[in-house]
C-alpha cells in the first residue's frame, strides 16, 4: 500500500513555523548577558558591537529582504547621530527623548527618500544611495556653524539615564542600554520579517514583476520597509552619540557603510542573526589586527572577506544552514534558515 506524500505547508504554517521561538535563539540572547560577567573590561568594545549590529540589522532589512543595495546607509546613521547630539548641545541631554527624535528625524529623511528609491533597482539604486551618503557628509562639513565640520560637533553632554545611570568611560550603561534597544529592534524585525509583509518583501526580491502581476504593488512595500530601516540606523547612531558624547564625520561617510555591507556579507545576508553574528566576528577581528599591526589592519579582513565570498558565498550563517539537515538540527537550529523561503514554502 503506497503513502501519500505529505501536503505541503501553507504560508501560514511556514510563518507561524518561523515565529517560534528555537533554544538556540534563547541562548544566543543569554549569552549577551556574558560580558558584564566574563569580559567587563571589554564593555566598551561590546558597546560598540551592540550598535554596530543595530546598524546591520536594520541594512539586513532592505538588503537581505527587500533586495535594495545600499552603499550610502550610513546617511541615516549619520543623520540620527548628528540629531542626538545636537539636541544635547541646545540643552536637552535626556537620552531617552533624544533617541526617539533621531529616530523620527532619520525616519523622515528615510520616507522622502524613498519615494525615489522605490523607483530604481539594482545599479541605480548603488548610484543613488552612495550619492545620498556623499552628499550628507559634504553638507555636514560644510555647515560648520551647525555640525562643527571636520572638527566634529563640540559641546555633546548626557544626563544619566533615568538620574541614575551616568555614562562612564567603563561602558557599563553604554552596553546595556545599547543592547535593550537591539534586542527591541530585533523583535520589531522579526515580527515583520515573519508576516505576510515579510513575505512579500521576499517576493519583491525575487522578482518585482511578478509579485506586480499578482496583485502586490512593491513601491508601498519599499517605502514601508526603508523607513523602518532608517529609524533603526537613526537610532543606532544616536546611541552612539549618547554614549561617547560625541559626533564627527565619520558617521556618515562611505567608510562607515562600506563596514556594515561586509559585515552584512560576513554574517549573511536575509537571516537577522546575520548582521548581528558579523558585527561580533567584524570587531573582535579589527580589535585583535590593530593590536597587532595598527597600521595594516585591514590586510587580515581583507583576506577573511575574500574566503567567505569564495567558500561561503551565503554568509557564515547561509554555510552552518546548509550544514543542518536533520530534523532534531532543524528544531534547534531552524533559524539558521529562516530566510530559505524557496527551499520550504509550499
């Protein structure tokens, strides 16, 4: 007697199978808790990984789900760090307002560009983010009574977090504080990615026209999701501005969203643990090569970038998912591939 195959899944029970919650996850977000215990010399550094991750997670969003490529991201960064710190030098240093208004003030340069970026794919869409980013740097250097220009803005003070938490060369505030908000974002991120929303993001990846041809316009989509990604960078870059008290060009040149591409490339891109496993792997690196040799640095990066687009073209994380083929592997490690939408859907 022969067996039937078994029906295949609905959308719905791929989304709802995604949304659960794997062991692996739990102990993933425990094992942030470590550096307070392990490592508190280090805070800073974790500090510093928290925010880079944020940064990430929120370019995973457009890049890694919506197919947009950005090579000027860092605008929003820029932007919401510059807003952070100039709300503190006008006399309000009160951290928590000051991140929700980056955050808002970074969301709304998002939502004007994305009207324009819902408009392009693929190399003008490289074109048109990196003259973004370009063109915010050049008008903070220039705006020198505003930004303080080369010299970075002067006069950034904090007050402590809830009159209680000061912000000290230690990082033991910087480091919570930063990883409340990830681990808030990263909620936020995951609810959205494993929706009918998310889906369609995938399907606008995939192939715009079709998704188009079924009903689904994808400028709403694009225009949803880049503004939710530039609120995220908003606030990554507040943060940092709140916990160093200060802000210079830096956040908003190309370099810095150079960084966060190969970061993105390093983790994997469309996975959401993937910026967050390449801000890790990122940092500590660049910590150890500088201490190493400060001035060539970048040769070691240079050479782990190239091995993992050469035998793991997925990602760190894209090669353990393809690793994982059992079914006791998948409850745990399920989410390793939770962006494999083509492998599972129905």
């Amino acid at each position: 007697m022969a067996l039937s195959a078994p029906a295949p899944a609905s959308p719905l029970q791929y989304l709802e199978a995604q949304a659960r919650w794997r062991p692996i996850e739990l102990l993933f977000w425990l094992a942030t808790l470590l550096p307070f215990v392990l490592t508190p010399s280090y805070l800073v550094l974790a500090s510093q990984i928290a925010v880079t991750a944020l940064f990430a997670l929120s370019l995973d969003l457009i890049l890694g789900y919506a197919g947009i490529v950005s090579l000027g991201h860092a605008a929003f960064f820029g932007f919401g760090a510059y807003t952070a710190g100039l709300i503190s030098k006008w006399g309000w240093g009160e951290p928590l307002t000051g991140l929700v208004l980056a955050g808002f003030a970074a969301g709304l340069l998002g939502y004007l560009v994305s009207f324009i970026i819902a408009r392009f794919r693929h190399l003008a869409l490289i074109m048109i983010t990196l003259g973004l980013g370009l063109l915010l740097e050049e008008a903070a250097n220039s705006a020198n009574w505003l930004t303080g220009g080369a010299d970075g803005l002067q006069g950034v003070h904090m007050w402590p977090l809830f009159n209680t938490f000061h912000f000290d060369l230690y990082g033991y505030t910087a480091y919570w504080y930063a990883l409340i908000a990830l681990f808030l974002c990263f909620l936020i991120s995951r609810r959205l990615i494993n929706s009918p929303f998310g889906l369609s993001l995938r399907g606008i990846r995939e192939n715009t026209v079709r998704m188009r041809a079924i009903g689904a316009e994808s400028r709403p989509h694009i225009r949803t999701i880049f503004t939710i990604a530039a609120v995220m960078a908003g606030v990554a870059g507040a943060i940092l501005t709140q916990s160093t008290e200060t802000v210079s060009l830096g956040s908003l040149d190309f370099q810095r969203s150079a960084d966060i591409l190969v970061i993105l490339i390093l983790g994997g891109t469309g996975r959401l643990y993937g910026g967050l496993i390449g801000a890790v792997i990122y940092l500590i690196a660049r910590d150890q090569f500088s201490g190493v040799n400060p001035q060539y640095w970048y040769f070691p990066i240079g050479i782990l970038l190239i091995l993992v687009v050469l035998f793991l073209p997925n990602g760190i994380l894209g090669g353990l998912s393809e690793m994982v083929n059992t079914e006791r592997a998948q409850r745990w490690f399920g989410w390793l591939a939770s962006s494999s939408w083509r492998s599972k859907s129905p």
